[in-house]
C-alpha cells in the first residue's frame, strides 16, 4: 500500500481497486433506479451515478484525489 494515501473505511473492500467498485456498485445501482422508474429521463442515469459515487466519498470521508489515484 501507498505511504501516502490514507487508509479509509473503502479498504475492507479488497479485491478490485476501490474506486472502480464503488463506479460499478453506483452505476448497477443507477440502472436499476432508471428502470424503475419506467427509463423516465429525469432519471438521468449519469447524474445518479455520480450523486451516489459523491455520497460514497463522503460517508467513508475518502477524498476524492484518493479515489481518482485508485481509478488509475
């Protein structure tokens, strides 16, 4: 592991990069949420998915420069 980044609540994840599994989980979930909802466009399945990524960030308190260095 990388001296510089800090250990977040993401690492339990192990497995795949933490970032892309949280990417994978949010835009599962936003498919799912879009089909719910009858593909309605105000379902816009980009803005869901980064709604959901930003909330992921912010309960596990991982900054964002984490998450994009693990996406890398």
């Amino acid at each position: 592991m990388n001296s510089h980044l800090p250990i977040t609540k993401l690492d339990a994840i192990g497995g795949l990069p933490r970032g892309l599994t949280v990417t994978l989980v949010a835009d599962l979930a936003d498919i799912n949420i879009y089909t719910r909802a009858s593909n309605n466009p105000r379902a816009t399945q980009v803005l869901i998915a980064v709604g959901l990524v930003v909330a992921a960030l912010k309960i596990t308190d991982t900054p964002y420069r984490t998450y994009f260095e693990d996406e890398i």
